[in-house]
C-alpha cells in the first residue's frame, strides 16, 4: 500500500511540487503541519488527470489522503514517468520510454 510521504518524496524527486486543496504550495512550513498530523504514514489514492493540449506544465494528479487532497504539480511530460514508477511498470515488457507516448506494437516484425 502506497503512503503518502512516499509519493511525495518519489514526485519531488522527479521534480514535482506539491500544492495542497486551496493551491498553496506546501512548503517546509506546511510540511511540518503535515507531520504532525500523520499524513505523511497514511495511504494515499492517486488520480492523474489527462494532459492539456498545448500546456508544457500544470496539475498532473490529485492525491487524496483521508478527508484531504492535495495536487502535484509539474511537466507533464514527466507525469508518465511518476505513473509508471507508482505502478511499477519500468519493468515491465514493452513499457513506454520515460516521457513517450505508449504505442500499441502493431504485430509487424518489419516495423520498428
């Protein structure tokens, strides 16, 4: 199970900044606050948004923990990376490359 501190600490690492619901930037002033309530060890549920057309950055997904929700934003390019680590896919077989759109193999051994 997923917690919260962990997907901060792997979205900072890749480059994210977390906002919380009112589009604050949690910074090391509300993080403390956050500790101290124990979100940091609580399970998080992640829903990525789709990316918008023409937009390099924005908000890639919301984090809901408990009652509360928080955004991550970021490059969206990078926003397939952060799904892929949290769902574990870099080892998987036929895995797009970090910041590619997935394609479907088209069964012809000629194409690329």
């Amino acid at each position: 199970m997923l917690r919260f501190g962990e997907l901060v600490d792997t979205a900072r690492g890749l480059g994210f900044d977390l906002y919380d619901s009112q589009n604050l930037l949690v910074d090391e002033e509300l993080e403390m606050a956050l500790e101290d309530e124990n979100l940091v060890a609580a399970p998080v549920h992640v829903h990525f948004r789709p990316a918008r057309g023409g937009q390099e950055e924005g908000i890639v997904a919301d984090l809901t923990v408990g009652a509360q929700v928080f955004h991550l934003r970021g490059e969206w390019s990078l926003a397939r990376e952060l799904e892929q680590v949290l769902r574990g896919a870099r080892a998987t077989p036929g895995a797009s490359s970090l910041g590619e759109p997935h394609q479907e193999p088209s069964g012809d051994p000629e194409e690329p």
